[in-house]
C-alpha cells in the first residue's frame, strides 16, 4: 500500500470514529431527555387507589388522583405536564416536589393573588390560602358554576373557622348550606384573588367600600347596611353588645317557658291519669234534670271563629316547614323540603304569603274586637269579668290552686268561660305577632329598614325571628296540643270544638263548671243550645284534626331534630 493509500486509510479510521463517538452522545442526551408523558402514563400511577410516596420532610404524602373525576374538571381536557412542566423524574427521588405555576395560565389571577394578605403571609413563610387551597388540585371547576359557589366558603371556613361559623348563622350562609349557590358567598365580598385586610382602604370590604360592594346585590341598599355584622356571634359581648344581650335574653324566655308549662303537663297528665283510674273525674257541679239539653251541645265558637281557627293553623304550620328549613339548613330533613318546594326563592314566597295570610288574620281580629266588642260596649265593658281574656288576680289564684291539686293538696279548681292557660295561649299570639311579626318584616324589607335603623338591626331581627320562632312551634306541638289534645280527659284525640264549634254538655260543666252554673241560675242556657253536629261533619272533623295533629308532630320532630344537630355542630 502507497503512503497516499495508508493515510487515506487512517484519515478513513478517523472519520469512522468521530461518527461514532457522535452517535453515542447523541444516544446519552437522548436518553437523560425526558420522554413524553401522557395523561394515561401519569394516571397509570397516580390513579391508583392509596398511592403516596414519601416527601422531604419523611412523611408520606398522598398522590392519589381520581383519574374519572380529573377528567370531569376544568382541566380535564389538559395534560398532566401542562401544570407539572418541569418533571423529569419521579418526584420522592428527587427529594422536593415541584412547585406547579398556575400563574403559566392564569396570568392575571397570580397578578391579583400576589398583591393579596394571602400572598404576603405565604412570603412569609406562614400557612395561607394558596391556589389548590381554594380550587382544589385535580378536580377543580369554573368558580361559576353552582356547586363550586356553594362549595368555596366551606374551603374558606377551614382556615376562617370562626367566621365560617357566623356566616352559616346568616340567611346568605344557610342558603349555601341548602346546596344553592345566589347568595352572597365569601369571596362576594371579600373580592376572590386580591384578598385585603379589612383595614387595607382597597379592600372591598373596608368602611369606605363596603357600601358599594353591599349594592352589587342589594340594590338601593342606603347607609344603614355598613353597620350590619355579617360575622356576628352571641358570645362575644365586647363587639356585639346588642347580640350577646337579646340571645341571653331567648335562652332566659326559653327556658322559663317550657319549665313552667312542660312541667305542668307533666303534672296534669299525672293528676288527671290518677284520678280517672281512682273514677273521680266527675263533672264540678251537681247535673240537674235539663230536659232542654237532651240531645243539645253548647256552641262555643262561631262559624267565622272556626275559619279563622282553621286558616290561622295552617299558615302557622307552613311558617314553621319553611322557616325552620332555613334555620335548621343543616340537616338532611331541611334540603330535602326544601327541594320538593322548588328552592329558597320559592320557599321564600310560601313563607311570605303565610306570613300575610296570619298577620291579615289577626289584625281582622283586633278590629273586630275594638270596633264591634270593646267601643261600643265601654261603658259597660267588665275588662277583669268572666268574659274578658284579659288576665286577673282570680287567674293567678287558679293557677296557685291548679298546683295544689297536681300535688293532692286540694280539689281541681273550677273554671269559667277562659282558664288561665287559654288566656296565656291568647295573649301570647300577640307577643308572637310582635316579635316574629315585626321582625320578618324588617328583613323582608331590607333597604326601608336600614334607611332608618342601624345595620346591626339586621343582626338581631335575624337571630329573635328564629328562636321566637322556635319557641312558638315547640310551645304549640307540646303544650297547647296536650292542653287540647292528649290529656286523659280528651283521650283519644283530636277535640273537634274547633271544627264543630260545640260540646257536649257534660264536657262543658266539667271543663267551665262556673260558666254553666251562671248560665243555669240566669236561664240563658237555651241561647247557646244547638243540635249536636252531623255524623258527616263529625267524622270530617275527627279526620281533619288528625291530619293537623299529625303534620304538627311531624314538624316537631324536624326541629327537635334539626335542635340537636345544632347542638352537636355548634
């Protein structure tokens, strides 16, 4: 071989490795590249049910992702790597986990979030809402939609456990709580990435914005709104004098209440079941022979009476199914009615045309006394006689004397035309009217309300409206349902006096033995003897009583239910 043919050869090795090496480092870089990782590939591992792996710190860190539900949220559509850009190999391996930018896609909103209170406790190194704590991780939707917006304030209540607690106490949080999304949620008000300080003059909720940021909903809404507490709370006296005073106040009414009252069913039912079995439940006063009331009922109650009865009864109880479905928002028993009734907005207008329906009847009724009993008999008006409902001395003395015979320290008092329970169950509509009356009112109307009185108002209209509320429905399906219903001289139940509008001439004289024994010696008897009422009617009226006493022991067990819940969750 020439020279010329020797170099040529070598020139030819040389090339031939160059070629090679080049290969193989194409080779080297080609495999420390990462390869393409699909959504199927990422979710072959952490789809799987229980898969974690250990962090930085030692502790496992679950990476379980719900690959079904991934695929259902706002990013479904997207890869895996489109959040997590930089990963080039299994995390725990690496020892740290990758920070995931959402500001990549979300531009403004990290702008927004980074001038926030949220941002600056994160650069400090303290635990604060970032992006996943507020949108979740893997299953994240568009904040529009209606269960994110009823979802988010729960995220927000497990830093702001406090305030969770106060919001779900307003009428926007027990909306939320029912599952629907209108109302007023956190970041309604307290602006979503740019969360202030309520001290920062840009906070939406700063004194100085707050009404503006009030009007984006309540329309018209005037000054009065800015002193409205929307985290109020019952127990601390120092920020919320006015709450802390009236919710002392219910719990003193509550409990004073139902000790009495509950405590004297309980010992009526034992004094009148003891006497019966011992046979000495006998009418009060001698029967004489009245041939006249053969076959005759006493009528107690005029036909018009016993319609305003009837209606007042029903529109009490749909008062009580859709207010304390909102009260009690809480409980499965609540979002259940609440949708068969078509939802808040509607149970609202249900609620309201209750409320008209009751207070149209009483005050129908307050005209008809001053107008057609008091004025034009005032000069002869006996207001502490036998017919008047106002209470007097002779009713304390009954009561005292009532005691007496529960305990068989004395006979079972006689009554006239009104006993003192019937008077307390009278007068005690008025306080009801007032209190939850006036108070429905003033946050029915809102804006006339705060145009005039201050926002705190609003605070505690909301608070007296629900626990009077309670207080009526409790006090009517246990007391005034024994009083009328479940006592053993009114077994089995219902007393149809309401309905029929008359009684039978031995239960008279023995539940008004005063009253009869006047009417007897006057001879004025006969004006209020009437024909025993129809089978028909009285039939009608058993079925119609039952139904009544049933859905009012229904609604009892939905709020002693709902009470409970309240007690465990508060």
């Amino acid at each position: 071989m020439t020279r010329a043919g020797i170099l040529r050869f070598l020139l030819l090795l040389v090339f031939l490795a160059a070629g090679r090496l080049q290969a193989a480092d194409s080779a080297s870089e080609s495999a420390a590249q990462p390869q393409p990782m699909d959504n199927p590939v990422c979710l072959s591992c952490h789809g799987n049910e229980g898969f974690a792996v250990p962090g930085a710190d030692g502790k496992q860190r679950d990476l379980h992702v719900n690959a079904g539900r991934f695929e259902k949220s706002k990013h479904g559509a997207l890869p895996c790597i489109g959040c997590h850009q930089d990963i080039t190999e299994i995390p725990h391996k690496q020892g740290v986990q990758r920070k995931v930018e959402c500001g990549n896609c979300h531009a403004d909103a990290a702008k927004q979030y980074s001038t926030s209170v949220h941002a600056a406790e994160v650069a400090k190194g303290n635990n604060a809402a970032t992006c996943v704590t507020c949108h979740t991780k893997h299953q994240i939707q568009s904040p529009k939609t209606e269960a994110e917006r009823v979802a988010i304030p729960e995220r927000c209540g497990a830093c702001h456990t406090e305030n969770f607690r106060s919001y779900t106490d307003t009428y926007h949080g027990q909306v939320t709580e029912l599952g629907y999304g209108y109302t007023a949620k956190c970041f309604d008000c307290h602006s979503n990435h740019n969360i202030k300080r309520v001290s920062d003059p840009a906070s939406t909720v700063h004194p100085n914005n707050r009404l503006s940021t009030c009007q984006r909903c309540h329309t018209g809404a005037t000054a009065g709104f800015l002193t409205f507490h929307p985290h109020a709370n019952t127990h601390d006296f120092r920020r919320y004098p006015q709450m802390w005073i009236v919710s002392k106040f219910m719990i003193a009414l509550l409990i004073g209440v139902f000790t009495f009252f509950w405590s004297h069913s309980l010992l009526w039912f034992y004094r009148e079941y003891k006497d019966r079995k011992e046979g000495k439940s006998s009418p009060h006063v001698a029967i004489s022979d009245l041939p006249i009331a053969r076959g005759k009922q006493i009528r107690r109650f005029a036909p018009l009476w016993r319609l305003a009865h009837l209606v007042f009864a029903i529109s009490v109880m749909t008062l009580v199914l859709t207010g304390m479905a909102v009260f009690y928002s809480q409980t499965d028993w609540a979002r259940a009615i609440m949708a068969a009734l078509g939802g808040p907005r509607t149970a609202a207008v249900i609620h309201r045309t209750a409320a008209v329906t009751m207070l149209s009847i009483f005050f129908l009724h307050l005209v008809y006394v001053l107008f057609f009993r008091i004025i034009p008999n005032a000069k002869s008006f006996d207001w502490f006689g036998p017919y008047s409902l106002v209470p007097s001395w002779k009713d304390l003395e009954q009561a005292i004397e009532m005691f007496r015979w529960f305990f068989g320290k004395g006979p079972r008092p006689s009554f006239d035309k009104w006993t003192y329970w019937e008077k307390f169950d009278y007068w005690a509509v008025f306080w009801g009217m007032a209190i939850i009356g006036g108070s429905g009112l003033m946050l029915w109307f809102p804006n006339a309300t705060a145009s005039v009185l201050p926002g705190w108002v609003f605070n505690v209209a909301t608070l007296i409206h629900g626990e009077e509320a309670f207080l009526a429905a409790v006090f009517l399906f246990t007391v005034h349902f024994f009083n009328n219903h479940f006592r053993p001289d009114k077994l089995p139940p219902p007393d149809i006096v309401m309905f029929t509008g008359s009684v039978p001439v031995e239960e008279f004289k023995r539940e008004h033995a005063l009253e009869y024994e006047r009417l007897v010696k006057s001879g004025e008897l006969q004006k209020y003897l009437v024909d025993a009422p129809s089978r028909p009617m009285t039939v009608g009226s058993r079925i119609l009583g039952l139904v009544l006493i049933g859905f009012g022991l229904t609604l009892l067990v939905l709020v002693t239910t709902g009470f409970i819940v309240d007690l465990r969750t508060g």
